[in-house]
C-alpha cells in the first residue's frame, strides 16, 4: 500500500482544516455577537456577519472543524507509523 500518498492526503486534510479554524476565529473576532432576551427567560445569540458567514458560527461548525483537523492528523500519524513498520518488518 502506498503509506506516503496517505500521508500526504493527511497534511491536506489537516491544513484544510486549520484554514477552516483560522476563518472560524476571524469572523467570530471581527463580527459581534449581540445578545436578544425575552423578558429574561430565554436568550438568542446572533452573529451580526453576512450571511454565508453568519452560518459558520454555530459550536457543531467548531466540532467538524477539530474532527477535520484531528483526522487529517490521524492519517498523517498512521502512515508514517505505517513506513516505519515497514522499514523494520519489511512488507
């Protein structure tokens, strides 16, 4: 099996998901929050950013965001471990 080809695919999948991290963090920092409560009882976040933006800032987008990343890293993790058993065992 060709462990370097996963492993490549890995740094993309991982960087891909940092560049997603990095553009999460910039329009949670430069778009505000405001806060809307009913009388108390139950308040609504919202994001003043457009609108494709504005749908980026919800916690599920965060979770996919670190499961892409941490995949990324697992493959990445795994084929090296892969060639390394490889070089010592051989095939």
């Amino acid at each position: 099996m060709n462990y370097e080809f996963i492993v490549k695919v890995g740094a993309v999948i991982a960087s891909i998901g940092t560049i997603l991290l990095v553009i999460f963090a910039t329009v949670l920092l430069v778009f505000p929050i405001t806060k809307s409560c009913d009388n108390g009882s139950k308040c609504i976040y919202i994001s003043n950013a457009l609108y494709p933006l504005n749908l980026m800032i919800a916690p599920i987008v965060l979770v996919i965001i670190l499961l892409i990343i941490a995949g990324g890293i697992a493959m990445i993790r795994l084929g090296k471990w892969s060639l390394n058993r490889e070089k010592l065992y051989g095939k």
